[in-house]
C-alpha cells in the first residue's frame, strides 16, 4: 500500500554520500563546505548544485577550480561542522578544526588531509536558468589515499569508509554490504 | 600517502543511489531506466541527468513527465536488466520482467509495483549546454509503501533497502549504519 508524502516528502533528497567542496579564497585561505547535492553528468564531469550565496561558490568564481573529496568516520565532525558555519560569517572555518591542507598538484584548490579520495577540477562553467543553478566541474585528476585501493591497484568504497547523508533522519550513514553484481543480475532477461 | 590516479579513474563516478526512472512510451506501455546520476538541486527540484539519446529522454520531452523510484534487492535484477538493454531496441523491456505499473495519480508517468519510494516528478526544462545536459523536474508528490515509515509516518531509509551503484567495482551495495547526527556532530568546532 502506497502513501502519498507531498511534495516535500522526501526532505533534501535521499540519502546521498557527503561531499568537501574544498576551495581557496584571494587571500589563499582555505574554505570547505559540506555538500551532498552533487552528481556526475557528463564523461568526466560533476555537477554541483550550490547556492549563489555561498562563499564556496564566490571562491569557485574567482579560482576556477576546487576539489570534491569523500568523507569517511574520521573527517565526520569537521565536515558536518562545515555544514554548519557558513565561510562569509566565520572565514578560517576551516583553521578552527585544525585539519591541514596542501595545494592541488593540478588545480588552484586545497586537498584536505586524511580524504580518503578526492576530485580535483576545474571550472567548467556556470549553469544558470530560471530554475537551476549548477557548477560543473571538469575532472583534471582523481586523487586517493593508498590506503583505498585493493592489491590491484582500485577504488575500494569500503575502504574509503565513504559516509551518506541520509536526510529523512538527519544522520549520517555508513555503506553497507555487496548485493550483487552490475550488469549480471539481470541476465536472465536479456 | 596519497597516489594520483588520472583523470580517468573518475569512470562512472563515486557510488551513489541507484534509481528507477519510469515513463510512458508513445503508445502508453511502460519504460524504465536504471540511472544513478541524480541529485536534488539546491531550489528543491530534482536534476537527472539522463542521456539525450534514451528512450526515457524522448519520453520525458513528450510526456513531460516521469517518476523515480529508490530500488530495493526484491528488484535488483529487474534493475540491473533495464540498465542493460535500451527501450529503442526492447520496445518491450519492461513487459518482459513481468513487472506492473500503475499510472500516477498526479503525473503522466508509471508507479512500478514494488517500489520503497517514488518521487513523482514534472518536467520544468531540459537544461543544454556545451558541456552539459540534465532533466530538470519539479516534485509533485512522494509515494512510499507504508512498510518503509516508521512509527510516526517519517520514511527509514534503511527499510527501504535502497541500494546503491558502486562503479569502482560494478556491484550494488546496501546501505551500512548510523555512525553520527548532521548538525550535531560539528558543534564542537562552534
């Protein structure tokens, strides 16, 4: 039996995993704000659907870059604080947590310590319609903690102890165990 | 230490929900997809970004209309089959799963039986630019199957059984635990 919940039923969306848009302002300070609107779009791109309002997005306009990066357990205070606190109102946010940064290798944006993976891009453009307000960014490297990667080399999101914002509780969530395999399951309909 | 990995390894992204993406072919029957590149916006809509070369992207531009729907274990391989084959080619994919529909009280689109949660949705614009391209939609309604509220009607995610796509290795994966609170978690640097 299906209940009808509203239209706004589903709170800021279903759980999604929590992103650090990590970017620096003129003065080189570090920003980091918390972010789980975000999705690939194009081959080697992400979309992040971010308000006008916020000093992450001023900094993206100015820098022409940034870098997204997943959380894991260790990073789960500071960045649910950087969710929080807005850059405009308290500028070295990110200084008060104490995390460390180093510049990017490859784009003018902090990559914060102890992310288990990060995305380093470069602005690709503004969308704006009346309805929808996006930066894309283009994927310039991807960038991971050794401690991430299985014996062969890849990307192991168990390993990177990824967390999930899950909005119809407000909590925060961990990924669970393997329920099969992509393009495998369904087969048997092919 | 951390190990840079190319611009490549983005691949199909970090892992994120894998949807249902339901709408009506010209002659009513039924077309699902299987996307996991979604995400709210920040004004509260949702944006999809869908193929322009899909059977669900002409539908969407026809109908103007479409419905996604969280997908549990009870249809991962029904899933997994619609993110195999193209509704151009397999006019009647949805028909050979043995799956039903019914049609949305509020939208021009199918609610697939089975479904945790569906998000019905109006098309606002299909968003086009050099480098981008998305399905813009506003929500008109939530449905979720009573079994995933709790006790006072607020959905659980993990009684959904969501799932989520996992491209660094190609599985799908449930959802894990609860290891902190949003807006709770960070008071500490406040």
């Amino acid at each position: 039996m299906m209940k009808d919940l509203g239209p706004s039923g589903a709170n800021y969306g279903h759980p999604m995993p929590v992103l650090m848009v990590g970017t620096y302002d003129e003065n080189g300070t570090v920003d980091v704000m918390n972010l789980h609107w975000c999705t690939m779009s194009e081959d080697g791109h992400l979309t992040l659907c971010l308000g006008e309002i916020k000093k992450t997005h001023e900094n993206i306009k100015k820098m022409g870059a940034f870098t997204v990066a997943l959380v894991n357990p260790s990073l789960m205070k500071e960045a649910d604080y950087f969710g929080i606190m807005s850059g405009y109102k308290v500028p070295d946010k990110f200084a008060r947590t104490g995390l460390n940064a180093v510049k990017s290798a490859h784009v003018n944006a902090p990559i914060i310590e102890g992310s288990p993976l990060v995305y380093e891009c470069e602005l690709s453009e503004i969308v704006k319609t009346g309805h929808f307000h996006a930066v894309i960014g283009k994927i310039i490297n991807v960038v991971a903690d050794e401690s991430v990667l299985d014996e062969n080399g890849r990307l192991d999101a168990k390993k990177t102890g990824m967390l999930l914002f899950d909005s119809f509780s407000n909590n925060y969530v961990t990924l669970g165990e393997k329920a099969g395999e992509a393009w495998k399951e369904g087969r048997k309909y092919v | 230490m951390m190990k840079n990995l190319g611009p490549n390894a983005f691949g199909y992204g970090y892992p994120a929900p894998v949807l249902m993406v339901g709408t009506y072919n010209d002659d009513g029957t039924v077309n699902v997809m299987n996307l996991h590149e979604c995400t709210r916006t920040n004004a509260g809509h949702l944006a999809c970004c869908i193929g322009p070369r899909s059977k669900t992207h002409e539908n969407v531009e026809k109908r103007r209309a479409f419905t996604i729907a969280l997908v549990n274990q009870n249809l991962i391989k029904e899933v997994d089959y619609f993110g195999t084959v193209t509704g151009y080619t397999n006019p009647d994919k949805f028909a050979k799963t043995g799956l039903k529909a019914e049609k949305s009280q509020f939208v021009n689109a199918p609610i697939i039986e089975g479904s945790p949660l569906v998000i019905e949705c109006e098309l606002i614009e299909v968003v086009y630019t050099n480098n981008f391209t998305t399905v813009l939609a506003r929500i008109v309604n939530v449905a979720a199957d009573e079994s995933v509220l709790d006790n006072r009607g607020r959905i659980d995610s993990h009684k959904t059984g969501m799932l989520f796509f996992d491209a660094f290795s190609n599985s799908y994966i449930a959802l894990g635990e609860k290891v902190g609170t949003a807006w709770s978690d960070g008071k500490k640097y406040l």
